[in-house]
C-alpha cells in the first residue's frame, strides 16, 4: 500500500522507514503510523509520526484519513510515564 497527500505526506508499507502498528482499546481501533514527511521540493525524507483512528477493512482510507486529519504522536517526558503514587 502507498498513499501520497498534496501536502507531501507519504505511507509506503516497503519503505523501511514507515511503519502501521494498530491498537484495540476501549473497543476502538487505533493506528499509529509513521510516513514520510517529503517537504514543500518533495526531496526530503523526514519521519512523520501520526496517528487516528482505523478500520481493518479499509487499510488504505484510514491510512488516507489518518494522514489528512490524524494527529502528531505526543512527546512524553520520561517523568510523564512513571507510574504515580
């Protein structure tokens, strides 16, 4: 599968450098995906992580949606990810 955006995003399941992970939680399922960021000379190769939400029955349109609308993986700080007391 490869989808291209106008604004020079790209998934491609052969490039090493993207990847779909996909995730069921509170009975919805997730992907999170990283895609190529081309740039505004479609020459750059910059990682682009986003994620939304996924239907397994339609790889490509959620991919496609995900790109157009899904939202940038948060940074966690490490003290974010400690349990708390």
């Amino acid at each position: 599968m490869r989808i291209e955006t106008r604004t020079g995003l790209v998934y491609d399941a052969a490039d090493p450098l993207c990847s779909l992970s996909v995730a069921t939680t509170q009975g919805e399922r997730f992907a999170f995906l990283v895609a190529i960021d081309t740039g505004h000379d479609g020459q750059q190769r910059d990682p682009a992580p986003y994620w939304g939400r996924y239907d397994p029955d339609a790889p490509a349109e959620s991919v496609r949606a995900i790109l157009a609308t899904g939202s940038p993986w948060p940074t966690l700080a490490p003290e974010r990810l400690e349990p708390e007391q």
